[in-house]
C-alpha cells in the first residue's frame, strides 16, 4: 500500500504562511515601538487585518490589492523608518510566495 505525498507547493505554502504570520508580528512590533502616527498607521493596521483574514481562510486567494498599498507605505517609511520599510518589502515578497 503506498502513502500519498502531499503535493510540493502545500508544504512551501505553509511555509511561506508561517514565515508571513512571523512577518506580521514584526510589523506589530514596528508599530508599537515607533512613531507611526495618523492614516500612515490606519492603513498599516487595515491592510495587516487583510492579510490575516486571507491567512485563516486556510486557501489562497486569487489576488489581493494588499501588495500594491504595501509598497506605497514602504517608500512612505523609507526614510523615517527604514526597519518598517525593509519589513513591508518581506511581506510583498511573502505574499507572492504564499499566493496570496
């Protein structure tokens, strides 16, 4: 009797779901460490409760305006706070790498 595989991109998936949950702490921590202020923060707060509701929909979606409102605000941080900004750009990246 053979075992089914799982398919390879559901383990990269979840890697990658892992890697974004651990991407959004350091965003939170971003955010309550640092002097982001006003509709700057809105925005931040707003697109990472997105982004945590497609995570716990358990399957990717098909597309998310999330990663174009995100590099928007990381050329915003770029030079006031360039860790957020740098931290922004992992979670673009991540995104991409989980489908969502």
């Amino acid at each position: 009797m053979t075992r089914a595989r799982p398919a390879p991109w559901a383990a990269s998936s979840a890697m990658s779901e892992d890697g974004l949950r651990e991407l959004l702490g350091r965003l939170r921590e971003h955010l309550g460490a640092g002097p982001v202020e006003g509709e700057a923060r809105e925005q931040l707060s707003t697109l990472m409760r997105d982004i945590e509701h497609k995570l716990g929909q358990g399957a990717p979606a098909a597309a998310t305006p999330a990663a174009p409102r995100l590099e928007s605000l990381a050329v915003r941080f770029e030079a006031s706070h360039p860790a957020l900004a740098e931290t922004l750009r992992e979670v673009i990246d991540a995104l991409g790498k989980a489908g969502i």
